[in-house]
C-alpha cells in the first residue's frame, strides 16, 4: 500500500464547464474504500441502536409470507407440490431484496446532501452502497430460507448455482431504477411519492403470492413487462424442483430490461451528477 | 519556494439559477412548462419571458494564480462568493464559465465534521471522516495515534460521538482534518468553532502545514487569522475579484469595504432598533474630548460614547449599552449605563434620554473596532439584540517601545519601576 492511496494523484487536474471526466470509472475504483467504509457505516447504524438488531431482516419478509401463505390457502392458490410457506419465500426473497434496495437508493443521495454539498466523490458510491447495504440483508434472509428448506426438507438440485446469475439481474435491476430515481429525487422530490406506489404496485403484478403460470396467455406479454417477473421465476425455478417451468422467455425479457435501465440509469446519473450539490 | 502556480483560475464564473416561487422546480412545474412550451415558442417571437426565473451569477470573471506553498486568504462579506469559490476549487459544483486547472492532491475541509455519524464511536468515526476526506485505511491507521493525541479524546475513543461535548466532536473533527497531507489544503471558517485555545492550535497545525510547503487556500471572516497565517489575500464583493495582495492591504481594504459608518448613527423612527415596547433608539455617536464626532480617536486620549433613546412606556431598571469589538469579532469589553449608575435602577418615564460614558485614555490597543448597541432589563429580558451600529479606528500617536502596534486587546500604560538588585556575593 503506498501513502496516499487516494484521488487526485494525477498531477494535473483541470476543472471546466461541461468536462467530462476521462478519470470517472478509474475515481470510481479509487474511492472503492470511501464506498467500503459508507456501506460499514450503514451496516453498523442500522443495527447499532435496534433491540431486536439483525431480525429486522427477517420480521418483515417472514410476516409477509406468512400472510400470502392464509390468502393462498384461503383461495386455493395452486403449488405444484411444494410446501407453500417455501413457494412464497423463495420468491419473497428477491422481491424484498429489490423493493428495500429500490427505496434505500432512491432515497440515497437526498439524505446524504449533507455529504454531497461538502465533499467531492463519485456520487455513484451512494446508491451503489444502499443496494450493497440491502444485499447484507438479503443473505439473512437467504440464510432463513435455507433453514425452513431443511425443516421442510427441501433439497435443492444442481440448479441452485445459478442463482447468483438470478440475484445478479434482480442487483441490476434494483440498481438501475435506483439509479433514475434518486437522481430525479434531487430535483424534484416528487419522486419520493413514485416510489411507494411502485413496490405497492410491483408486489401485486409479481409472481410473489402466486405462481406465474396462473396468468392468462393473452396477458403474458404484458405481465413479463416487468422485470421482476424473469428474476423471481428465475429464483423459484433455482430453488424448488418442479415448481415452475424454466422461465427462459421472461428471463430473456428481465434482462433486456434491465441491461436498458441500468444503461439508461447511469446515463441520466451520470449527466445529473455535477448539478447535485447545486439543486440538493 | 518556487514559483511555479498550483492553482490557475481563469475567468471563472458560476451562474445560479434562482425560482422565484418555489424553492426548487417541482415536477408539476417542469411538466406545465413542458406543456406549455409550444404556446411559449410562439409567444417569445413577440413577448419575453415571463420574471419567474432569475440568473445570478455567484462568481464573475475570476483570475487568479496561486504558487505552491502559499498561504492565501480569501475574505469578503457573506454573499461574496467565497464559498461558491471554494465549492468549484473542491469539485464539489462544476464552474458556468472557465476553468481551474490544480497541480496536486486537493483536500478541502468546508465544515468540520462531515459525514460524522452520531451513533458511531470516536474511532469509527476517525476512519469514516478519514475516507471521506480522502485518506486511505493505512494512512488513517498510520496516524491514528496523532489523531487521537491532538484531540485529547483518548478516553472516549469507543464512546459514541452523540455523548460527546461539542467542544470533544470538533477537537475529533478538526484533528483527522489536520492530518490530512494534501498538497492544496483548502479551509472554510472551520475555526469558527472550539474554545480559543484549541482555535489557537488549529491555527497552529494550519500554519505548521503551510511551512512544510503546501498551499493552503483559507477563507475566513476573522481577520485576525487571516492576517496571521496568510501572506497574501483576495478580496471578493458580488462574485468578482476586488483586490488581491498582501494581507494587511487587503484587511485593510475589506474592512473600508463593508458597510460602515463612523462618528454617528442616527435612526429613522421607522428603522431605530425597538422592542416595541419601552425603547427606541435614536442615535450613538462617538466624540472625542473636544465634543467633536470621531472616527478616529488617539490611544492616548479619552472619548465618549453617547447612546440616545425614547422611552416609550414606564420602566425600571433598563439597561441601556454596547460592545466594543475587534474586526476579529471578539469583544473587548461591554458596558452599560447601570453598572455604577444609582439614577438609572429608578423607575423611568416615557421621554427621551441620553446615556453618556468616558472611556478611559490608555485602555483600548491600536486597532479597528465596532461598536454594537445593546439593551436590556437585568434578569428579566433582552430588549434589544446586539445590532452593530458604529466602527472606530483607534490610532497611537506616541511609539511606544520604538514604535509599531503592540500584539493585544488592550494597550495600558502600566507602572514601571526598574530597580538594580544587589549583585550576588
């Protein structure tokens, strides 16, 4: 390690209406530990002061499952065998995961505005590390999975290594709508109202309390509209033998969608960016 | 010192866009306008713009150059652009016009503290604050132990800063800053804070980091530090360069430069400072022993300070008085009319009043100072905010000790007798 590790060791720096920056990815890679140490912080106050500290991951996806599982049961939501509180689980897993990182990056930037009007950085560390901190999460929710799959005695087969590939879209994803949200937070913060209506909205056209093939044909194009769809499939078909069909169309579908929000994400925030200290 | 500049700013300029109605542009706005733009599109062929919207250039036109291992400060009032500045040169907000061009590590430190989190413990927040200022793991560890002695906060180290006293959080805040080895250091009024002697060893460690050669860029209202740590300084008013030079020069300027009156302030009835209530101010003045106004009095001489007021409604025990003090902002003393005064505890009628005091000869130093006008009901209530009102220059005409200013608030002439001691058998 040398001495200074950091910025701007470039000799030469030239700051000029409209510049873009040749150095931003490689800033980026030099402010990694800037972003270690903003995930840390996260990680360390979320469960610094909360008596019931690390279950907060779980309180709220094992709640919600259990609720989709009496509806389920009450409609007779079909299960292709699986137990139903695992069938909900698995799909709880994403879905939580994506919805926590969606609003704690979206939400991101304005509450770092104390930061963001002092210090420069690439800003991109901010919600890149909210979607991080909520991945912390979703590993103990994971953990909790693994546990009521043994209780149940679900054995997953060799398709369960591609679920990294699976959490990799759903980071994509989460990351990408993040992206356009929070920095269309910074100026108008009407964009605060968007988002509960969007994980409102997105848990009912997910495939979380039911199983995907219950949507008609003639709907299908539009319901794979939403990329969550492919992920979700994606994760229930890693996890649960039989549960689901390969879900390669909507898998093809989330991706394109996600390549396209992720692109588009860091586009429109990376354009924003220099004006954040100025409308923040 | 070479000459060769680390910092080139040429004709820098940042424009702000200011929303008359709402503080920000609110989606509806954005989408009404977007909407609109077509009817608009015709219309400018005729009319103009509707004032909704107003530019504001916080910097104009900009030039300057700073060598390496100068010390400059940067002053002017609030609204100067200093702070505008200062946010360019940390790449915090990107420039309108023009550009800058750095040549070595830039660290800036506009608030001490930043990214502080309460609920984290000294040492977390050393790291924290360390990575946000741009130091790396092996650096902060480096100089943990530094750190942690130029705080003196070694027993609090795993506390959570929010049981932290104030004077404990900007001791911790101000020492991960300081041991930063940046090549430019950029400082904004960060010395605003602390007790004056841990100011004193900030101002230490920034002038230590300016003799090991460094640049440093200070901004600062207290001119007392500018003066002692900076060579040279940049006069900003309204976002353009005034004046830039040497630093006593350039103090010297900024003070004739802000908004000051000598001698007398008198009020309409419609400004004079009020409560509402009791009292109303109408003038203060400062004359000297003839009876005469004065902007400047002799060192060596008494003058007289007069405050005249209405009483508005029956009062008792009104204290009526003012501050003197350095362009540094530090009061030298405060006085009021009740302090040896019987005749002012009575009770009081509505009328009009003069409260008048000598100040002594031989008391205040060579300086620049203001005076801001006070009142109040002992134990009871404020009646009137200190409100600056008046400047005074002070100037000694006998050189004392070969001449120059001495170094303190205050110049008295004491009793001196030098007496020769038996030499030791």
């Amino acid at each position: 390690m040398t001495d200074t590790p950091n910025p701007s060791e470039a000799p030469t720096l030239v700051l000029e209406a409209g510049r873009t920056e040749a150095h931003y990815w490689r800033d980026l890679w030099r402010y990694r530990e800037l972003f270690l140490f903003l995930t840390w912080r996260d990680l360390l106050v979320r469960y610094k002061q909360t008596a019931v500290g690390v279950a907060w991951a779980l309180i709220q996806p094992a709640m919600t499952t259990a609720v989709f599982c009496i509806f389920g049961q009450i409609l007779k939501l079909p299960t292709g065998g699986v137990p139903r509180p695992i069938l909900i689980f698995a799909a709880q897993l994403p879905w939580q995961f994506f919805s926590s990182s969606l609003s704690s990056s979206s939400n991101s930037l304005v509450s770092s505005a104390n930061l963001i009007s002092k210090v420069y950085f690439p800003r991109l560390i901010i919600p890149f590390s909210a979607v991080v901190v909520s991945l912390v999460d979703f590993l103990i929710s994971a953990a909790f999975l693994a546990l009521l799959m043994a209780i149940y005695g679900v054995v997953p087969d060799a398709r369960v290594l591609a679920l990294p590939l699976f959490l990799f879209v759903a980071f994509g994803a989460a990351l990408g709508a993040g992206l356009w949200l929070t920095a269309l937070n910074v100026k108008y913060r009407d964009f605060r109202f968007v988002l509960p209506f969007i994980i409102q909205f997105g848990l009912y056209v997910s495939p979380v309390a039911f199983t995907s093939n219950l949507v008609p044909a003639r709907w299908r194009t539009l319901y794979e509209l939403n990329p969550m769809v492919g992920i979700i499939d994606g994760f229930r078909w890693a996890l649960l033998r039989g549960a689901a069909p390969p879900p390669w169309s909507s898998l093809a579908y989330s991706c394109a969608l996600v390549a396209v929000l992720l692109v588009t994400g860091v586009w429109y925030f990376r354009k924003t960016e220099k004006t954040f200290a100025d409308v923040i | 010192m070479s000459i060769d500049p680390v910092i080139t700013v040429e004709n820098l300029g940042k424009r702000y866009t200011l929303h008359h109605q709402a503080a920000r542009g609110s989606l509806r706005e954005k989408i009404t306008s977007t909407l609109h733009a077509p009817v608009r599109w015709l219309r400018s062929k005729s009319a103009e713009q509707p004032a909704t919207r107003e530019e504001f250039w916080a910097l104009r036109e900009v030039n300057f150059s700073i060598n390496r291992g100068e010390v400059v400060g940067i002053i002017g009032r609030n609204g100067a652009g200093k702070s505008t500045l200062l946010k360019i040169l940390s790449r915090i907000t990107e420039p309108t016009t023009g550009w800058v061009t750095l040549r070595g590590r830039v660290a800036s430190l506009l608030e001490v503290g930043t990214g502080f989190h309460p609920e984290l413990t000294g040492r977390e927040n050393i790291f924290l604050n360390g990575a946000i200022l741009g130091m790396g793991r092996a650096e902060i560890r480096r100089k943990f132990d530094e750190i942690i002695a130029f705080a003196e906060v070694e027993k609090f180290l795993d506390t959570p800063v929010k049981y932290y006293s104030s004077g404990m959080y900007v001791r911790l805040a101000f020492a991960v800053a300081a041991h930063l080895e940046p090549e430019i250091l950029i400082i904004d009024e960060v010395l605003a804070v602390g007790d004056a002697a841990f100011q004193q060893k900030c101002l230490g460690k920034i002038g230590a980091v300016a003799r090991g050669g460094r640049t440093v860029l200070f901004v600062s209202h207290n001119m007392g530090a500018v003066q002692n740590l900076c060579s040279r300084a940049i006069l900003l008013a309204s976002g353009r360069v005034v004046e830039a030079g040497p630093t006593r020069q350039i103090v010297a300027r900024y003070l004739e430069f802000a908004d000051q009156v000598y001698g007398q302030r008198t009020w309409s009835v419609a400004e004079a400072p009020n409560d509402g209530q009791v009292l109303r101010v109408m003038a203060i003045r400062v004359t000297a022993s003839d009876g005469s106004l004065a902007q400047i009095v002799p060192v060596e001489q008494t003058f007289q300070v007069e405050i005249d007021y209405e009483i508005l409604a029956p009062v008792s025990r009104l204290w009526v008085g003012f501050t003197i003090e350095t362009a540094s902002g530090d009061v030298v003393f405060c006085a009021g009319d009740q302090n040896f005064s019987q005749q002012a505890q009575l009770p009081r009628g509505p009328g009009r009043y003069r409260s008048r005091c000598t100040v002594p000869a031989n008391l205040l130093n060579e300086d620049h100072y203001t005076l801001s006008l006070l009142s109040h009901i002992p134990g009871i209530r404020e009646v009137i905010r200190p409100t600056r009102a008046l400047q005074l220059n002070t100037v000694q005409r006998d050189a004392i000790a070969g001449g120059g200013r001495q170094p303190g608030f205050v110049r008295p002439v004491l009793d001196w007798t030098i007496t020769p001691l038996p030499s030791s058998p």
